[in-house]
C-alpha cells in the first residue's frame, strides 16, 4: 500500500475501517470453533474463552477501556465527559448454538466496536488531533488493524458508549438462556439461573466457584459477584442492537437492511401426552390409546390455530357457534388470526418419544410450542385456543395430556425516536428501509424493557386514498375534517382523540404521527398532495389557533420537510407570504419555530441536554444543518424574501436580527447578514465592470469616488420597499453619465452628503433614548434639502421605518477591485507575452484605485489569494502568477513581508503546490535581499 495511502482521512480510510475490519474479524472469529466440521462455540468452552479475549484486544485497538467481567462477558467502555447523559449500550452475544452461523450474534459485535472506532476517528478529526496518529493511519496495510490508543481519543466523546459481547445468548451449556445480558441487567438472580445445570452435572454457581470461568479467577461468592454486574437502573440511555435477520422478508425484498420496530413477545409450552404402552401388532386400532397419534393431532390443532383454520376449530363452539376471541375492541374469528395478529407464528421444534421403538405403541410423547407476537392480548387468546384445543384432543383420544407455561416474555416496542433516525440514516445513505413487523429476541429484550410504544400504523382498510386524501390528514392533524376557520365540521359526529393539535408542541411528542405520515406516503406516494393541501389550510387559518396550536402546526410543518416526506416546498411555503397573515405576526412566529425545529432536526431526541448542557454543540448542529435550510428556501423560492415574513412595521434588518438572535438562530441571522454583504459586493462589482470597459474610459479618480461611495454607503430602505441600494446606484450612474458629466468634485459632493447622513443616523439610531421615526425622516429629508433635492428626487416615502445597513468588509472590496482589473483584460487571441503586457498595463491605470484600497498587510494579502484563485481557474493565466506578482511588488501594491508570508502559510490550496514552485526564484531572491540589508545596516 502507498504511503499516505489514508492521509486526509478520505474514503478509504472509512471502508477500512467500516468494512475490510469487520470483515476479517468476522471470518477470524469463525474459525474458533470447539469443532472442525462445524461452527460449534458454547459457553465456558476453550473456544468460547479464545474468542473473549480475540474481542477484547479488538475493543483496545478502538480506543476503549475493555474488560471481562465474572460471567464472561466483554465490555469496551468510552467514558464521555458527560455522565449525565447516560450510556448508549451496543452490543450482542458471542456464543453459538451447535452448528452455528457465524453472522448470528458477532456480527453485531463486530460492526460497534468498528463503528465505536469510526466515531474515534472522526472526533479526533474535529479536534485536529489526528495528526498524532497520522503516521499509523498512513502506513496500515488492508491486513492490519487501525491501532487508537486509548489516551488519543479519551475526553473527545460528550456520551459514554459501553459495547457489550453478552458471553452467553443461546442457553447451550446450561440450558437456560440470556445468561449475559441478565447479568447486568440485574435479573439473573431473579430467574435463579446461578443453580442452572450443566450436561456435567455441575450447576452455574460451582463452575465460577471453582474454575473462575473466562477469567480463570477463582469467584468464592458467584451470588455477590452477579450482583455487583448490574448497571445502574436509569445508566443506559439507549440499547441499540445489529443483528443477521433471521426470517426471509429483507432476502425476498431485495433490500440489504432493515429497522426493527418491535421484537415479539413469545410463550414456550410444554406438552406432555401419555397414553397406554403395548404391542404395535396385538391392539386393535379403535382399542388404542396411542399418545403418538393424539400428539400428531393436537400438533396440528395447534398449526391451525395459528393459521386461522376453521377446520381446526370447529369443534371448539359454544351453545353451536363459532368461537370468537376478543383483542382489545377487535373481534376477530379464528380464520382471521394471522393477520390481526401482526404475523403471529408457532413452531412446534422438539419431539421426544417413549421407548421410541418401531414396534411399539409409545407410552409418553412430550413436545414443545412456540408462540411469538407482537400484540400481547392477542397472543395470549391464541394461547388459550391452542392449550385448549390440544386438551379436548385429547380427551377424545382418551389420553392424558398436561400444557406447562415454561417461558414467557412480553412484546418490546422499539423508541420510536431511533426507529426514525436509523430509518433516515439508512433511507439517505441511497439505500430502502423496511420496518420488520418482529424480531427474534435477542440480547435487547433483557437489557431495556422499558422503550417506547412503535410508530402506529394503519390496518389495510378498504378505503379510496386518492378520493378522502385531504380528509384523511385533517383528521390526524385536528381530529375531524376541517371547515373555515380551523374549525371542525359542523357534521362532524366523532373526533380522533389523539391527533396533532392534542399532543404537546415539542417534536418528540409530534414525532409518532410524522412517522405514520412517513409510512403512509411510502405506500401511497400520491397522498403527499393531500399533506400539502392540509398543511395549506392550516396555514391560512393560523390567526384563530393561539400561540401553542400555531406552534404545533410549524413544528409538524418542519418537521415534514426534515423528515423528507416528499412535499413540494414551494406548493407549503409560498402560502406564508399572505399580507394578512404577515400583518398580524402569524407568520413571524411561525417561521421561527420553523427554523428552530428545522435546524436542529438531527438530533430532536439530544435537544433538551444540548440546550442545558452543551450550547456550542446546539449551535454546530444549527450550522450543519443551515445548507439544506437554505436549499429548502430556495426551492421555495423565499429565500431573497425573508424580510417579507416580518410585520411591516418590523420589517427591517435590525430587527430581523435582534428577533432571530433572540430565538436562539444566530446561524441563520450570520448567514442573512453574509448574504445582504454578497448582493452588494455584486452590485459593487457590476458597477466597476461597466465603468473600467467604458468608452472612453472613467479616471481613476471617478471610479476610486465610486467604491468609496459604495463601500462606505449607509443602504437606505424604506418599509414600502424603496432600494437605498438602487438609489444610490441610479443616482452615481445620472452623474457619471450626465452630459456634460458631473465634475469629480460633485461627485465626491454626493457621496460625503450620504456618509453625513450615515453618521447622523447611527447617532439617532442608537442614542438612548432613541429618536422617533419621525424625527428620523425629518432629518434625512434636511439632509437632502442641504443638497437642494427634493424629496421626490431621492424617493422618499411616506414611511414609519428607516434601516440601516453597513457598509462592505474591506476584503471584499479588494477582491472585487481585482477581480474587475483582471476581467477588463482582453485574453482571447493572445499569447502570454501580449496577455502580460496588457495586464501591465492596466494595473499602471489602476494603481491609484487599487493603492487607495489595499492599505495593510492583510488586504495586500487578499489581493495575492485573489489572484491566485483567479490564475488557478484560467490556464491563460496560470504561468503569468509569478510575473503579475512581480509586478505588483514593483508598484508597491504588496510588500515583501506579505508576499513571504504568502509563500510561507498563506496561500490557498487551489495551484498551491504548482504556484509555490513558480513563486521559489523570486522568494529566494527576497531573501537574498534581505539579508544584503542587514549586512549593510551593520
């Protein structure tokens, strides 16, 4: 591999570590194995104790503190600098069942502790710490590992992430399951699994008493040593789990991931058949009774009542009906049970039979039940269906029979909060999502039992989308079809409960129905018109909502844009530009709750602890997210009018600012500022354009007036939308193009009246306390009587409001006067040497302008980086630098201290390496120069 192969941390950098890693460990951790045939790793095992420690120098090499604890699993622990926060838990189990597969349970491992290491990596980069790993990074070859060491990366995280290889998920050893994660949950004591027993006879407790397990430390009390596992109730903040998926649907999709949204609850039953034992070939058949044959029936009750089979059931009536079973207010007749039932399964998976001979009528038969679903009540009628269909097979068989509930866990419904994120995560990484309706439990459901209710959706109805579209979102929104006003519907006989306008105006709370939004869109895509038509109509009537319904409503707004759910942002945004709306404030406060939800749409979950604990971070998000904000105005075609949002008696810059910044937008506010600079330095830049290609020319001295005026100039801008921009421009251009022309003295006249206006008014302006408008525009109009004009002349409105604006930044200014200079020179049809000598000559024309303006070392540094930029992106300039910089030296526009500087650690990175090069005679030279000073000094 070349050297500085990583360097810059490009993409190569994260495919090693996100891809080519994980990889090799995964195929390295499936040749442990306590077979050669098969992939066999059970608990407590030689293999299972070399794989620990494998794990363990994997979560070193990322940065974390990493451990085995006394059960066997392994911890990497990132300690963040803010506890408070909690920890996210990662993770998944190590073990195999007999014959395993080597993604079950280490793939999800392996994939957090590369992502624990990617975070590294990127943290260190925004801490320009990564140099201290340069070299590493640099030289690593595709078989080895990235090495961070844990004093490199520690204090860089504000969370804390523990990654946790749960040593025992299968149940292989012990024959009892979750050993691991019920360890630091704190519940394996409550399941007594300490007196679990192995094929060796020994139980649980015994093997840590006496060999120590993976540590091989002896444990002389296992019951404190497993409590003292525990975390903390409350410590974890989130559980986030990778796992193989373990059932067909992403396979049979297509799609390479999916989001779990909820993991099925699940019974484990046991069945136990007696019957009577005797000769296969003395008993008559009708004399039987064969528990074999009992069991095969009630094996197949039990598929037919998870198939929803009414041949199953129809023996099961009462008084001769139909049995049916009540979930919640649902009725559903048993032929209906799979699909009421959210992909209700059962798996009938071990069958032992006594004596098991061929010849035999058996004497017992014992199997097993596995019911899993996501609805609770629901699968607890199933249950009940199967148990009893199972005994009244029995009773006809006249056999015995008993069903002993040996595991029961309740359904977990994934955070509705990190179902959307990852959702978002992989959707924008160009990849499909699908939410699984189930998964198979894994370590998670022992770790956090207590996460958030899954994103409702609806049940397939029978329902014309395209015709009750608008209706149906007004009902989510507001509970009921909407009539004028906001109101409901007159006729509106029954209102939604839950909906929008009844959940709180936070976005966590708004969250669940964006994400109902979000699915039925998916599936309907022709509904968003019916999202924008509701958003519109709510828009509209936003005066007769108070402040907390105008506020819910621009959160559900934003949120529907961040959340990318396919409205056009013109079709919603340009409704806000209503003069009645606008007059009343509505849309003022709409549009900045707007951009707060908008701009802190990444991390809606973190927002509260951002907002007390780490500001600088609330602001870097506001920052990160200000692109797509501006994109999405664009779109709208708003975002040159954002002013227009504003009262009209507010309707200024000042006070766009002084609310925004209020608001905590201080991003959006630098960028608006930034923006109103670049539409003057383009105006500055067109007017020096047309004047230095004039003919016959402008003097030095004319235009030289021209950018002072321009640059120094207080913008005036009236309420009803008179431009002090246009003005001033409209007045220098009647001037310069006056016949006869105004004479350089009236122009100077002009300007040094507008700057007197500028000082007179930022003293009113700002004097405490302040002047009224009135007096304000009685001043200005003195000032133009001053002049002798009238104030038809200059524009003046009958107005309430006068803003001011500043003037431009010096930098700009140099960059637009050099960037004219370079433009008026004709480059097509020369050669370099023609090209050169025109150049000459017009910085000779030019050099009072350009010395008036370029007055320190940094604007003379300016002027340097401009003209790099400029030669970079012209091929007819590129090997002209050297010689357009001597020249400028010559003329005394920069000095040598600045042009050294420049070569030193000032120039830009476009041609850096090409101009640097070009620029080394020169700079030697200098310095020779330098240095034949100095001698002569002495």
């Amino acid at each position: 591999m070349p050297t500085g192969f990583y360097a810059g941390m490009p993409g190569h950098v994260w495919k090693h570590v996100l891809d080519v890693e994980p990889n090799r460990h995964l195929q390295q951790l499936g040749e442990i194995s306590e077979s050669d045939a098969v992939l066999t790793r059970t608990y407590f095992s030689d293999a299972h104790m070399k794989a620990a420690h494998k794990i363990l120098r994997w979560m070193e090499q990322a940065g974390m503190t990493a451990y085995i604890d006394a059960i066997g699993n392994v911890h990497g622990v990132v300690e963040g600098s803010n506890p408070e926060l909690g920890e996210l838990l990662v993770g998944s189990h190590y073990d195999t069942v007999v014959d395993g597969g080597k993604f079950d349970g280490a793939m999800g491992l392996l994939l957090a502790i590369s992502a624990v290491k990617a975070v590294h990596l990127e943290a260190l980069k925004r801490a320009n710490k990564l140099s201290m790993l340069q070299w590493a990074i640099d030289n690593v070859s595709p078989d080895e590992d990235i090495d961070l060491p844990i004093r490199a990366v520690k204090g860089l995280l504000s969370g804390s992430i523990r990654v946790v290889g749960f040593c025992d998920e299968e149940g292989i050893r012990f024959k009892s399951t979750f050993l691991g994660s019920r360890a630091i949950a704190g519940t394996l004591l409550k399941h007594n699994q300490l007196a679990a027993r192995g094929a060796d006879g020994r139980t649980l407790e015994e093997v840590l008493a006496t060999s120590g397990g993976l540590t091989g430390v002896v444990v002389p009390n296992p019951t404190e040593a497993v409590q003292a596992l525990a975390l903390k109730p409350g410590s974890v903040r989130h559980y986030v789990e990778f796992h193989i998926e373990q059932g067909p649907q992403l396979e049979a999709a297509g799609l390479a991931l999916g989001v779990v949204s909820g993991i099925a609850g699940q019974t484990w039953l046991a069945v136990s058949v007696e019957g009577v034992q005797n000769h296969g070939g003395t008993v008559p058949m009708p004399l039987r009774k064969d528990p074999m044959a009992a069991a095969a029936e009630a094996i197949t009750a039990v598929e037919g009542t998870c198939l929803g089979s009414s041949d199953a059931l129809g023996e099961l009536s009462v008084e001769g009906e139909a049995l049916v079973c009540t979930v919640g207010s649902i009725k559903v007749h048993p032929n209906q049970m799979a699909v009421a039932g959210e992909a209700l399964v059962c798996t009938v998976g071990s069958i032992k039979v006594h004596p098991n001979q061929v010849n035999i009528i058996p004497k017992w038969v014992n199997f097993t039940v596995d019911v899993r679903c996501r609805r609770e009540e629901f699968r607890q009628e199933v249950i009940a269906l199967a148990e009893a269909r199972i005994q009244a097979v029995c009773a006809r068989r006249g056999v015995n029979c008993s069903v002993t509930r040996t595991h029961n866990a309740p359904p977990v419904h994934s955070d509705s909060r990190l179902v959307a994120k990852l959702q978002e995560a992989v959707h924008s990484d160009g990849r499909l999502v699908s939410k699984l309706q189930e998964a198979d439990a894994a370590d998670g459901v022992s770790v956090e039992k207590d996460l958030e209710a899954g994103v409702k959706v609806l049940d397939s109805a029978e329902l014309d989308f395209s015709r009750y579209a608008d209706t149906l979102f007004e009902v989510l929104f507001a509970g009921g079809r909407l009539s004028t006003g906001g109101n409901l519907a007159d006729d509106q006989k029954e209102k939604l409960a839950f909906n929008v306008l009844a959940s709180d105006a936070t976005p966590e709370a708004l969250l669940p129905y964006i994400k109902v939004f979000q699915s039925l869109i998916r599936r309907r895509p022709f509904l968003v018109k019916g999202l924008e038509a509701t958003l519109n109509k709510f828009i509209l009537s936003l005066e007769f909502y108070d402040e907390a319904g105008r506020k819910k409503i621009a959160t559900a707004t934003a949120m529907a844009f961040s959340y990318k759910l396919g409205c056009l942002p013109e079709n919603v945004l340009q409704t806000l530009l209503n003069d009645r709306l606008v007059a009343k404030g509505s849309v003022m406060g709409f549009v900045t709750t707007f951009f707060q939800v908008f701009l802190q749409k990444e991390n809606l979950d973190d927002l509260v602890f951002l907002q007390k604990e780490n500001l600088d971070d609330l602001v870097f998000l506001q920052k990160e997210n200000l692109d797509d904000l501006v994109g999405l105005l664009t779109k709208a075609r708003v975002v040159n009018r954002l002013l227009d949002f504003m009262p009209p008696s507010k309707r200024t810059l000042e006070d766009f600012n002084a609310h925004f910044n209020e608001a905590g937008l201080g991003p959006l506010v630098e960028w608006n500022t930034r923006r109103e600079i670049d539409t003057k330095v383009a105006e500055l830049q067109e007017g020096l354009e047309k004047m230095m290609s004039a003919d016959p020319p402008h003097s030095s001295a004319d235009i030289i007036n021209f950018v002072k005026s321009r640059k120094a100039e207080q913008v005036l801008c009236f309420c009803e939308g008179a431009s002090g921009v246009a003005e001033m421009q409209e007045g220098l251009e009647k001037m310069m193009s006056a016949d006869p022309p105004h004479s350089s003295a009236d122009i100077i006249s002009f300007v040094k009246s507008r700057k007197a206006e500028q000082e007179g008014l930022e003293k009113m302006m700002s004097a405490d306390p302040p002047h009224s408008s009135a007096d304000i525009i009685s001043f200005v109009k003195s000032r133009k009587a001053e002049q002798g004009l009238p104030d038809a002349d200059v524009g003046l409105p009958d107005a309430d409001v006068v803003r001011v604006l500043w003037g431009l930044p010096d930098a700009d200014v140099v960059r637009v006067l050099w960037v004219c200079v370079m433009r008026s020179v004709a480059l097509t049809g020369k050669n370099q040497a023609q090209i050169l000598q025109t150049i000459v000559a017009k910085v000779k024309a030019h050099h009072k302008l350009l010395g008036t303006f370029v007055t320190n070392a940094k604007l003379e540094l300016t002027l340097l980086v401009t003209l790099q930029v400029l030669c970079y992106e012209d091929n007819r300039l590129l090997k002209l630098f050297s010689d357009i910089v001597k020249l400028l030296y010559n003329g005394d526009l920069v000095g040598e201290d600045t042009i050294q500087h420049w070569h030193k650690k000032g120039s830009h990175p476009k041609g850096r390496n090409v101009f640097l090069k070009d620029m080394e005679p020169f700079i030697k030279w200098l310095e020779e120069a330098e240095e034949e000073d100095d001698e002569e000094d002495e």
